[in-house]
C-alpha cells in the first residue's frame, strides 16, 4: 500500500488519506463533544510512522480522557504533497479528515534530526506559518516532544513549546493546563506558556533569549529568574505507568509489523557514545507478571504473529529468560514469534535463542561498535570478542545462517589498527561453521560516529566527510569476499545529522532555507541532498565544521546546556576523563552507584523485579493444543466485498487485514508446517489496486467447526471499512470449492470522454491482437477476441464486461479498456470498475 495514493486524491480531493483512518483500534470522536482537539504528528511516512510505539501510547493515553479527542497525521510522500498543492487541498488527520490548521494543539515527534524539514513541510501544507512568533490565537498551538529534544535549539523558534523526557504524565498535564485556561476565557497565550512552562520537562522557546560572542558561541539567557534550567520529565514507575492495551494494526507494510511490548526503560551500562543511554536513566522494568498480563490484551485486539520486546538493553531484563518461557508458553500454541531486536553479546545465550526458534528463527543484531579490545574500553563498550564469537557460534548451531553486526567509525582516539580490527573481527566470526559444516552470513553495518548531547563525548570532533569516507572505502575493499555483506551510510548524511544535533537556533534558518530549496526526506538516500543543504548553510552564513570537526572546548557553552538530563556535567566531564585513559565503568545494575546524579533514591531510581512470571498454561491445556493440531480440519468458502476504501488495499494488505482479524477471533485455524508457519488461508484471483469487487472468495481452514452465520458475524465484526463477508459454506474439500471460468464487472464511465461506438468495431471484429510484456523483455501476443466473452453498454453511464479466465494471462479490465477504447494507461485506471457476484453463494 503507498501512504500517499494518487488515484485517491484524484477520485476524491477533499479526503485524500480516508482509509488510512480507519484501522482496527483506532479512536474516532466528534471534535464537538470535546474541549482540546489534538493531532499528534510523526514527520515522516505512515509506514514508517506507525511503527514508532511512542505515538501509540499517547495517543490512547490522551483518547481516554472524554474531554479530550487525538488524531493523527504524518508527513505525505512528495507526489502527494505536490498535489495537495496542486489542488490547494490542505494537510488533514487521518481520523476525521480534519485540516491540522482547525485543531487547538499540534504534537510533533522529533525522533531523527532528518525529518526536520518534513516538519516544516507539513506545517506549510496546513497553511500554518512556521515560526512561533508569526502565529496567533488563530492558530494551533506547536508543540514537540522526543530525544531530539534533548537539544532543542535548532527547531526552538518553531514551537511553542517543548517537552523534554518521558510524556506519559506530562502531556496529560499540559492538556488538563490548556483546558483550563480555555475554560477561564483563554486570550493571552502567553498565560497558557507560563503555566505549562510549570510542569516538569516542558521549555518554552519564547521565554529564552539567544545571544552570540565574538566566536560563535551561542549564551541563552531566561526572561524568568526561576525558569533557567529545564529538567527532563521523568516517568518513576514504568509498571504503573500507561500502556495501550488495544495498539493500532496500521494497515500496509510498516517497517515494524508486530506487537511491541517495552519491557523497560532506561540504560546503566554506561557507553560513553550512546546519549539514549544518558538521557532515559535510570533502568525501570515492568514486572514479568504485568508483561504478560499485556501480551495476553494485547495480542487478541491485534492478532499479531509476532511480539517484539522492546529495551534499550533487552538481554539485560532481570528476568528474561522466565519471561520468554512464559511467553512461549503463551505463544508457541499460537504460532506467535518472539524477536528480541535489541541483545548484547554475552546475554544472547543458547537457552534464550533455542526458546526464540520455538515458533520461528527471528533475526538480531550484535553490536561491537568497535573493532579493537582497546577502544571497546574507550567507550566503555563492556563486551569482549570471545562474547561475540560464543554468541555468533550458538546461533549458527542453533540454525540461524544470517548474523548482523553494527560497528562505528570516528570514535575518539580510534587508530588505522582500530578500524582493520573490524576487518580482522569478521573475518574470525565468518570461519564459524554451523551444522554440516556449513557457514553463515555476516551483514556488516557501520556507519560514522556522531557526539551527541548529554553523553560524555559531547565535546569531541566529528570524523569529516572526506576522512569517513576513505575508511568506509578501506573497509569496503577488505571485506569484498563471499559471505559477506557491508552496507554504510553516507558520511554526507551523517555530517549533517551532527549538524543538526550539535547546532544552536542560527540553524532554523538553515533549516527552513533547506526546506524552501526542495528538501524534504532529509534521511531518505534517495531524496537526500547534500548540495542544497551546503548552498543554504552558506547563505546563512554559517560553516557545517563549527558544529562538527571541532573539537569543543570544556569551558565553552553548548548549545544544550539549559537542558538537564538529570546525569551531571561533572559525571560526564569524568568519564570523558576515563575513556581517554581507557578506563571501564561497571554497569551500577550490578555495581556501585556510578554517581551520575539521576536517581534521588526516594522517587527516582533504578526500579528492577527479581521474581519469575507465573506458569500460565496447564498440561490439559497442553494436552489439547496437540489435539487440535492432529483433528481432522474443517474448509470454510467466503465470499466477501471489497468497496470504496477498501479498493485501495493490495492483494498482501487483504491477506494481512483477513490473517490478523481471525487470529483476533481466537479461532482453531489450522497453520502450515515448517519454519514460518502461517494459518491455511487461501484466496481467488486478487484484484488490481483501486478496483471494487461484490463478490471476492477466500478459504479458510479450521480445527473445529462453527456455525456459518455467527462465523461470518464474528469476522465482520473485525474487518475494516468496505470489507464485509456476504457468504459462508462449510466445503467438502477442493472439488468443492467455487471457482468461476470468467468474471463480470461493471465500468462506470463518462460518455464525453470514451467513444463507445468503438465497441461495435470491436464485437464486429474477427481478431483484436494486443502485446503484453512478459518477464525477460520478451513480448507474447494475446487476442482480446478470446479473452472478452461479452462488452455491451447497460446504461447512460455503465458498461458490462464478462472477460474468462485464461491462466496464467489473467486479462484485466483495465487492458480491455485501454485497448478498446485507445486509452492511456492512467486514463483507464481513473475508472471505477466493480467486480460483480454471479454466485449463488450469498447469505445476507
């Protein structure tokens, strides 16, 4: 499914995003019955944006308050945006199509610097000015939120205000603020600013002053006495806190197409390079009881096949590997997958990984992020080789033949031996043999190191552009050999992530200079474009390697410095101190406190759960799970409507959106064998993306039989707009099955534009041969004259077309049009065209 769909917003202008907004668990209000209407915006695509679990929890956390409704919208794709513009159509929610310019509030996420342009693109497609100093009590208030965040000042004077930390609690009191002052007559917004700037986490841009030295050095000065340091929000109890039970099931392909469950928050290995690990201490698990508790919720309102377990660290949960024996029992029935996407080498260990393959091998990554011993210790990187290679080896024993590895370049004090021991490192793990004697896969992944705020390399220098890429090129040329993939991000792309993150608010000026250029998409390799980006930095005055290659002096001001993480400047000065001495950190999970000034040791501190999960599936439950996967299984055929929204899901959507509501159902479906086991689910000749249908056919599988009228009840009760079961037959087996020799559409056409006396010539015509493409460039001549069975005119406005089925050159409508009538390709497929049901199978 493309996010941005061009046939919709040619079919119907005033909703270009309709179907996007009606998921399964998604929240619908009446803006009227409520007094804050918010949107909450994720800078980039759907696919992309959907799978961020942040949007997620506040979006129910907020919809649960009746006086408050949230929507959501993310950023179209640039075809989309041109014709936004084109039709002068603006920026809406997905839920009610409402402009972002009617709403009361705008949340935005900024999780990656380069999406900062899309944000002011989506801004402008709303037709809400940019800057926060343009905007009045016309408007909807900015506000963002995310680890971006953590250095503000290159987005500061495009907001309102800002939240620094977690949301699960803050967000809700700026919401309860805002309807407040709403309810006290609102007016002056600067009222509303004072009291949110109140609440923990939140700055207010406006109530700083920037002032620049002689060398560039940016100073902010409060314009209140008690508002010079922003201290991050920070949630104390991640087991109390929100969590939705009933998450969205985004259709399309999101980059992540599972359920997330976060099992904790926060880090305290202490890698020096890694400001996550800074900014969201301390460590706060959930308890394994709770966890499951949210599985079992959560997994029936989505029917997921696969959970992800969510963490900084996920091998370092106190009580992983119960837990995963829970869950397997919980989910192995169920033919759910396990993944864990973020293990350390060393706690992957062969208990953990023979429990993931359970279900299905699901893949992991390992990160040394450097090559050598020597400058693993540097960033206090706590693994050794000898752990890489035990975890590498466990898992090609244990069947997995592709391992990922993620390395880093530019650290500080790294060395030409430092870098060829990232060569040496792949070559010893690619001499690991598995079963048969057979070795894996290795995917390396590296790309170039960028200090960042609140970590103590901070003040160190960025690898430049020229240097980056002669080590990415070595590194390449030494790692060309068979069984062996690398793959690096362009240093370009990198330099100007580090800009953005390292700059002070001269760079919202680039920023929207960049924007004004056409750039859009910033992290996209196909969109990014370094040129422009350099042409605006310099007509702005400023130099890319202020902000990146120099190396920043302890005295200095940074541009972050009125944002407090809660880890002291003096923590981080001691361990930039450590790593030049190659000094190690222990972890303070198990160690001594490390002193790096979070934790007040009443409400904030390290929050851990050593009990194990309860056992939550009896033998007899055991027992009659084998059972059922011996029975005998029962075929049910379906028919099933595919209209108005529901035309623009593809064939894998329908199969995903029908997959996902009868595991929901909690059926006995009956699955597949083998590695990937998916339930026995098949389906007739799919329909092009855009048509309709009346009568789509599907079979199902199960291990007892149902009643055909609740079944069908019960499925409809889940499926999206424009997909409902008309029929149900329980089938005796394959020569059962209804499988027509031809199909039979209705064409909705506008007689100014097609000439239908074209149809006669074609009716009269003994041959009408056309060439179609097959694989290879090759081209097979087919004659419509034996495909078309019937074309004949039913009304001022409709044509009749019966085409036969003549596997594997399944003819399309569409073909049948541009043929006969000489049309353009895109012409024909702006015609609606409907499937029709000629079955006898039709319960309504």
């Amino acid at each position: 499914m493309r996010t941005t769909c061009i046939q919709d917003l040619l079919g119907n202008v005033e909703k270009p995003s309709r179907y996007l907004g009606t998921e399964v668990n998604r929240c619908v209000k009446n803006p009227s019955d409520v007094k804050l209407h918010m949107a909450l915006a994720f800078p980039d695509l759907y696919e992309i944006g959907t799978s961020h679990f942040g949007i997620q929890i506040l979006y129910h956390l907020l919809n649960q308050n009746p006086q408050v409704a949230v929507e959501r919208v993310y950023a179209p794709a640039r075809d989309m945006a041109e014709l936004l513009r084109q039709r002068q159509v603006p920026l809406c929610s997905l839920e009610t199509q409402t402009p972002l310019s009617r709403f009361h509030v705008i949340g935005v996420s900024l999780l990656y610097e380069l999406n900062y342009t899309n944000v002011l693109n989506m801004l402008d497609l709303a037709g809400i000015p940019l800057y926060a100093r343009q905007r009045d009590g016309n408007h909807p208030l900015i506000i963002a939120g995310g680890p971006c965040i953590s250095n503000p000042e290159p987005m500061a004077p495009f907001f309102d205000a800002m939240l620094f930390g977690d949301g699960e609690e803050a967000l809700p009191q700026m919401a309860a603020e805002w309807i407040a002052w709403k309810d006290a007559g609102g007016g002056d917004r600067r009222r509303l600013l004072e009291r949110w700037s109140q609440i923990q986490g939140v700055y207010i841009p406006s109530f700083f002053h920037a002032e620049y030295d002689r060398r560039g050095f940016q100073t902010l000065t409060p314009k209140h006495a008690d508002q010079g340091t922003i201290r991050r929000a920070i949630v104390a109890d991640l087991d109390r806190a929100f969590f939705p039970q009933r998450p969205i099931v985004p259709f399309g392909k999101p980059i992540h197409d599972r359920l997330r469950l976060e099992i904790s928050r926060g880090c305290t290995r202490g890698c020096r390079f890694c400001q996550a690990g800074m900014i969201y201490r301390p460590v706060r698990e959930r308890s394994s009881q709770n966890l499951l508790d949210l599985v079992d919720a959560s997994l029936a309102s989505t029917g997921y096949d696969e959970l992800s377990l969510l963490s900084l660290s996920t091998g370092d949960y106190t009580r992983l590997v119960p837990l995963m024996e829970a869950l397997m029992q919980r989910c192995q029935s169920d033919r759910v997958a396990v993944s864990l996407p973020s293990i350390r080498a060393g706690t992957l260990t062969p208990r953990l990984m023979s429990l993931i393959k359970k279900v299905r091998k699901t893949g992991f990554t390992i990160a040394p992020e450097a090559g050598s011993q020597r400058l693993r210790d540097v960033i206090n990187k706590n693994i050794r080789f000898e752990d890489v290679e035990k975890t590498v080896a466990h898992a090609f024993e244990l069947g997995w033949r592709v391992i990922k590895l993620y390395f880093m370049i530019g650290l500080p004090t790294e060395t030409e031996e430092d870098t060829d021991a990232i060569v040496d490192m792949v070559q010893a793990l690619k001499q690991i043999k598995g079963p048969r004697q057979r070795r894996g896969q290795i995917n390396v992944s590296v790309t170039t190191f960028i200090p960042k705020a609140h970590t103590p390399f901070q003040w160190a220098s960025q690898l430049s552009i020229d240097a980056s890429r002669a080590k990415m090129e070595h590194l390449a040329a030494k790692l060309r050999r068979p069984g062996v993939q690398f793959k690096w991000q362009d240093p370009r792309m990198s330099e100007l992530e580090g800009v953005l993150a390292r700059g002070d608010r001269r760079m919202a000026e680039v920023i929207e200079q960049a924007w004004r250029m056409g750039c859009t998409f910033d992290g996209w390799s196909d969109w990014f474009d370094f040129g422009r980006w350099q042409q605006a930095i310099e007509a702005c005055g400023l130099d890319f390697r202020f902000f990146t290659e120099r190396e920043r002096q302890l005295d200095e001001p940074l541009p972050w410095q009125h944002m407090d993480s809660g880890v002291t400047e003096a923590f981080l000065r001691e361990q930039l101190h450590a790593a030049l001495n190659g000094e190690r950190l222990l972890d303070c999970r198990n160690g001594p406190c490390q002193q790096c000034g979070v934790c007040d040791f009443d409400t904030i501190r390290p929050r851990i759960f050593e009990e194990g999960p309860a056992n939550r599936e009896t033998e007899a439950e055991v027992a009659g799970e084998a059972e059922k996967d011996r029975s005998e299984p029962v075929e049910y055929e379906m028919v099933w409507t595919k209209m108005g929204p529901a035309r623009f899901f593809g064939h894998l959507e329908i199969i995903k959106i029908m997959t996902a509501a009868l595991r929901r159902l909690d059926l006995a479906l009956i699955y597949s064998k083998g590695f990937h086991p998916i339930p026995q689910i098949s389906f007739d000749n799919p329909l092009p993306l855009g048509m309709e249908s009346e009568a789509e056919r599907m079979w199902v599988k199960t291990a007892v039989p149902y009643d055909e009228q609740v079944l069908m009840a019960r499925i409809n009760s889940q499926l999206a707009e424009g997909i409902r079961l008309t029929g149900c037959r329980r089938i005796g087996g394959r020569k059962d099955k209804f499988k027509p020799d031809e199909d039979h559409y209705n064409v909705f056409i506008d007689p100014r534009s097609i000439d239908l006396d074209l149809i006669e010539r074609f009716v009269q015509s003994s041959q009408w041969p056309y060439e179609r493409k097959t694989g290879k460039g090759r081209v097979r001549v087919i004659d419509l004259k034996d495909c078309v069975k019937s074309i004949e005119v039913r009304g001022p406005q409709t044509l009749y077309l019966a085409i036969k089925r003549m596997p594997p050159h399944m003819i399309r409508p569409g073909v049948v049009l541009q043929q006969v009538f000489s049309l353009k390709e895109e012409d024909a497929a702006g015609i609606r065209v409907v499937r029709l049901d000629k079955s006898s199978l039709h319960n309504n």
